[in-house]
C-alpha cells in the first residue's frame, strides 16, 4: 500500500511541479515584454515520467488508468499562442510587477479574509494563499500554462474573461486564471488565479475551480 501511495505521490508531484509556471498575469504585459510572435507556436512534448511497467501494474485500476491519461498528456506539443483575451506562454521572464500607487490593499478582499483568514501571504503587488494568486498587470493579459492546445477552454464567469487548463486526469490539477478587472489608463488590471487539486476520482475539480472564481470575484463588483 505505501508503495502505490508513493507512486501516486510522485505522479502529482510530477504534475504539480508544473505549476511553477503558472505565474501568469501578475506582471507587466506591454507588448515589448511579451515573448516573441507566440501565435500558434507549440513547443515541444515533455518526455514521460519515470515510471515503469511494473509501477503501474502494481496501481489499482483508477490510478492506473489516471496516470496512463497523464503519461500519455505529457508527450504532447505543449501550446503557446493566444486565445481570446490572453496570450498564452510556458515561460517568461525579466518582466517588472506592478506595483500600483494603493500598495496591493484591493488584493485583501472580504471573501479571502473570509475563506482564508490570517493564512494569506499579502505582498504589495501580489497575494498569494492555498490554491488562490490575486495579481495586478497591465496590458496584454499574459499567463503561463503548460499543456496541449485541447486542455485548455475559454470560459465567461460572473461575465468576465478566462481561460481553465482541464485536467487529463483527476491526479492533476484544475488551473484557472480570469480578469477580475481589466486595465484602464488609471489602473492596472487585476487577475485572478485558482488550483483545485483532488486524489478523489469523484471530485469534479473543474466545476470546483469555477465556483470558487465566481465566490471571489463578487468582491470585484459587475
């Protein structure tokens, strides 16, 4: 039993890893400093993890089949481009945070207070707490995920632009970034970012993640 659990650990480990990535949006996005021409690129597949048959004969049967969609979803071309309101793009860097003239307090709503409490890690640019970013930027609305072109959905909630990462798997994680408040020429925007995670092939972490981006966007007004 240890030895599935410790299999099963070291593929979410794998797939959360990624989300080192997923630092979208919380920075400067002038067009100078978004990546070069990234419309339709796709980067290359990611090799599988280090997993071997007798790994995965040793899984019950919905891990197996969880880690089998995940290995599989790893070894395809990874999207970069743009999809509706945002471009799209696995790694960027050396872009400045946007620290506007109120120090962040928007960040700190009712509903993270609320939720959250005293666990929050409130910058003056960023907040940051379990499975939730709030972040300002400016211009183009750049975030960074890492997976193929058919995970990832453009959706409308509470009517404000985002764009989910689905998970391949239940072993993976829902990420999800929506505007809560789109730049103006006095104000950065504001973006949001959920992570719901489950070990529970029953939990539906897609509907999960937009139901708490839709909680927390009533703080953020129509």
């Amino acid at each position: 039993m240890l030895h599935k659990l410790a299999i099963a650990l070291l593929v979410i480990g794998l797939s959360l890893g990624s989300a080192i990535g997923l630092r979208a949006a919380f920075f400067e996005g002038s067009e100078s400093g978004l990546p070069p021409k990234p419309t339709d690129q796709e980067r290359e597949a990611q090799p599988p993890p280090p997993l071997s048959e007798a790994d995965l004969a040793n899984m019950p049967d919905f891990m197996r089949q969880a880690t089998e969609a995940y290995i599989a979803d790893r070894a395809k071309p990874r999207f970069e481009g743009e999809m509706g309101e945002f471009v799209v793009s696995r790694d960027f860097t050396g872009l400045e945070p946007v620290c506007p003239a109120d120090g962040g307090a928007a960040l700190y709503t009712d509903r993270v207070k609320a939720r959250y409490g005293g666990k929050v890690d409130v910058g003056v640019c960023t907040l940051e707490a379990d499975g939730l970013g709030i972040g300002y930027y400016t211009g183009r609305a750049v975030v960074s995920f890492d997976a193929p072109f058919e995970r990832l959905k453009l959706v409308s909630i509470s009517g404000r632009p985002a764009i989910v990462e689905v998970p391949a798997s239940f072993i993976m994680p829902t990420r999800l970034m929506v505007i809560a408040r789109t730049p103006t020429d006095g104000a950065p925007g504001i973006m949001m970012r959920i992570d719901t995670t489950s070990l529970d092939p029953n939990d539906d972490s897609y509907k999960r993640a937009l139901d708490t981006a839709e909680y927390f966007l009533l703080d953020f007004g129509k």
